[in-house]
C-alpha cells in the first residue's frame, strides 16, 4: 500500500556534525576488522545515548558482555535467537505505560539488534509479528551471511555459491545453492513505514538511515550489510573495501522504502564485474566462470527487479508523460490555426 | 566460593545486571596486536575517516588535530592504513 510518511522529526546528518559518541565501548571482544561491530556502533552512533536496546543471540552478543563485563553504555538486553522483535515489542508497550502514567518524559529509541540467523531464521516468526503488531521501534538485521558465532554455518541468508561449514564445496557440491532469502523486500511486504538497506562503507547513508528509521511512527527496519573478515576468508583490514564491492558491483543495492515507495539511495553509475567481488573471499574461491557468470546473472536480474519496483511505486513517471500529453494538443491548436 | 567465581551469587545484581556502564574497555585488547598504524603527520590531511571506519570505536580527534587510535585498544586490523584517502597510514612489525 502506498502511503506518505509524516519524516518532520529527521533530523539529517552531514559530514561536518558526524556524532561520535559512540554507545559501544572500545575493549570489545570482536575479532579484527569486524565490520558488524562497526555498523552496530554507527547505528548507536546516529541514535544517541536515549536509547534502549534489545539484542538477539549472535556475535554482536557474544562479544559485547562476557560477563561480569559490558561494552554498552545504554540499556541493553540479551534475548534469545527468536525473539529479540518480541522483547523490543515488550520495551515499546513498557515504555508506553511509563509515559502514560508520567513516570518518563523523553520517550527513548528502541533498537533490536539480530544477526542474519535470528532474523531471516530463528527469528523470523516474532519479527513478522511485532511488523504486524505496529510498535514503534527499529529493528536492525545485521547481515554477515551466516552463523558466524558458532563457526560458519549456513543459514538462508547465505549467498549463492559461498561454502560454509555445512555447505563446504567439493567435488558435487558447489557450496550454498540456494539463493539469499530477500529480507527486505519481505519486510517491506507487511506495510511497515521504512524499510532500508545500508552498508557501513557509505556510513553518512547508514547513519541518516537510522535516523529516518527511528524519526516515523510504527515499525521501521534496516537490513545492514556486515563484513566478516573471519567467516569470508579476507583480511581484516579488507572489510570496508569489499563492502564498497559490494554495492559497486549490485551485489548488495542500496535502497529505501518508505510507505511503499522505493529509492534507490546510492546509483551506480558503472557497476563492476561481479568477479571483482567474488574473487576477494575465500567462501568463493572455489567457483568457476560458468557459475559466476550465473551469479551475475542473478544480481543484474534483481537490480533489474528493484528498479521496476522504483519505476511502478513513484509517481515521477506519470509527471514525465504528462508534458508529453500536454504538447500534443498544443501542437493541433498551432494546425487549427 | 572458590577463587575463579566473580562473586558470591548474593552479591549479584537482580537479573545479573551489569551496573557499570561500558566496563569492557577494562580488558585492553592492544594485546591483541601484531601489526601497529603508523602516522605520516606530513601526508595526513586529518578528514578523520579512519576514526569513521575504526570497528574498534578507538581513534579520536587529539589537540593537535590529528586522529591517533589508543594503542590500548587497537587491535592493529589495519581497516585505517586501507581506507586512508591519502595512504598517510602504514601498518608496521609493532616490537614488544
């Protein structure tokens, strides 16, 4: 359903007052180069102190309260696997009864924080509730294209073609073969009022993303793209290059839904081969050119999908036709004349 | 109690909540480190993206205008030294 979305109370970020107070503390126990830690530490950068946060099982988890330590500075609480949606709901009706009865004045940001596992997977059933359900609150999917905290395992967010532990490629098996489940798209399919895409690599992109996220009333949702120097096979230092691969190449496209409309957000202007990509990991190093060949098959067919996407639910095409429409009768007058 | 446990189970806060906010930057993880960013002053434009890109939430703007990482908790990934417009960084063997 197209809808317009009330965005008075975003406030933009600019190069120039980039927040730096970052929520997550440094001493965290993230491996080297960890891109996901970075994203998670943008998204807290961007929503600022007044902020609670729920969190799925998951890396982000694991290295960020070995107990009896913490790297937040906000509210934080550990959920399991499937229901850091539901807990978030649960804060979001608290923080409603609170502001009811007076006893809070700011109403705070309400972030979950879930892996690709507790998200596309384990997850996926509460975070179509809380959707459907309409509490206001962000959920962040913070995606490294598999259950990196248990050592590699597949989950249906794994790209097509990356070997995993359980799906390593061999002989008769060409790692993952099923394609990455668009989680996007299916949350922007339950109506909620933003839906996004970012990559920390575009970091001004993500942060204002964040900030439109939590600026609307009801659900919104970003999908974030987060390296894994361990789980890929790179070097740590790599992390934010591939992210620029990734959207420079259409693997990963950056947009926005918002009521229903879709943007693009970053146009690539001359997009890279998608073997510049795959060549820099090691989970797919195994492939041969028939299968990157499909590969980029497959990411021209779904920028291609997403642009039609653009094209049907904005209304800048009809504005396009319309002059035409209008010079037409202009030039019959000029005959009748 | 024996000497490993972090406490008497008492003394623990109502749900096991951790009071002290941010208390992980007690373990310093520049340990961690086989490599060291280091700084050319003359080719460093001072932009400060490697602030921006540092997953260890760890450089910050110092007085004298330049973004120096604490080596405390620089874990020498070298995300800096790559993503440096000006390739003012370089990682180097660090000797301990």
């Amino acid at each position: 359903m197209l809808r317009d979305i009330d965005l008075s109370g975003f406030e933009k970020i600019t190069a120039k007052d980039l927040p730096t107070e970052c929520m997550v503390s440094s001493g965290h126990r993230a491996c080297q180069g960890c891109g996901e830690v970075l994203a998670m530490g943008m998204v807290t950068k961007a929503a600022g102190p007044n902020t609670i946060v729920a969190n799925a099982t998951g890396c982000m988890e694991i290295i960020s309260s070995p107990f009896p330590e913490t790297a937040w500075k906000i509210p934080w609480i550990h959920v399991a696997f499937e229901n850091a949606a539901a807990v978030a709901s649960g804060v979001e009706a608290a923080v409603k009864a609170l502001m009811r009865r007076g006893a809070l004045k700011d109403r705070p940001h309400i972030i979950a924080f879930g892996g690709d596992g507790s998200t596309a997977d384990i997850g996926f059933g509460a975070l179509s509730g809380a959707f459907e359900r309409g509490h206001k609150f962000l959920y962040v999917c913070l995606d490294n294209e598999a259950y990196m905290n248990t050592g590699i395992q597949r989950s249906s967010s794994t790209p097509y073609g990356a070997s995993t532990t359980t799906s390593p490629a061999g002989k008769k098996s060409i790692g993952q073969h099923t394609q990455k489940k668009n989680l996007p798209l299916i949350a922007a399919a339950h109506g909620i009022p933003y839906v996004a895409t970012a990559s920390p690599a575009f970091y001004l992109d993500l942060m204002n993303k964040v900030r439109k996220a939590l600026s609307v009333d009801g659900p919104s949702y970003i999908h974030i793209y987060a390296p894994c120097p361990t789980g890929w096979g790179m070097p740590g230092s790599k992390s934010i290059e591939i992210a620029k691969l990734a959207v420079q190449t259409n693997v990963f496209p950056l947009y926005e839904v918002v009521g229903g409309r879709f943007a693009l957000t970053k146009k690539v202007a001359k997009p890279q081969p998608v073997t510049d990509y795959l060549k820099a990991q090691r989970r797919f190093r195994h492939l041969s050119d028939k299968e990157a060949a499909f590969i980029q098959q497959t990411v021209d067919g779904n920028l291609d999908y997403l642009q039609r996407l653009v094209a049907a639910t904005n209304p800048e095409p009809a504005k396009a036709k319309k002059p035409k429409a209008k010079a037409a009768p202009a030039k019959k007058a000029a005959k009748k004349k | 109690m024996t000497k490993n446990s972090i406490c008497a189970w008492q003394d623990l806060a109502l749900g096991a909540a951790i009071l002290e906010p941010g208390n992980a930057a007690n373990l310093k993880t520049g340990a961690w480190r086989t490599l060291i960013p280091v700084l050319d002053e003359d080719k460093c434009i001072k932009c400060g993206l490697c602030a921006v890109y540092c997953p260890e939430f760890c450089i910050t703007e110092r007085k004298d205008g330049f973004f120096r990482p604490d080596f405390d908790y620089c874990k020498g990934c070298g995300i800096c030294a790559n993503e440096c417009p000006k390739k003012a960084i370089a990682m180097v063997m660090e000797d301990k």
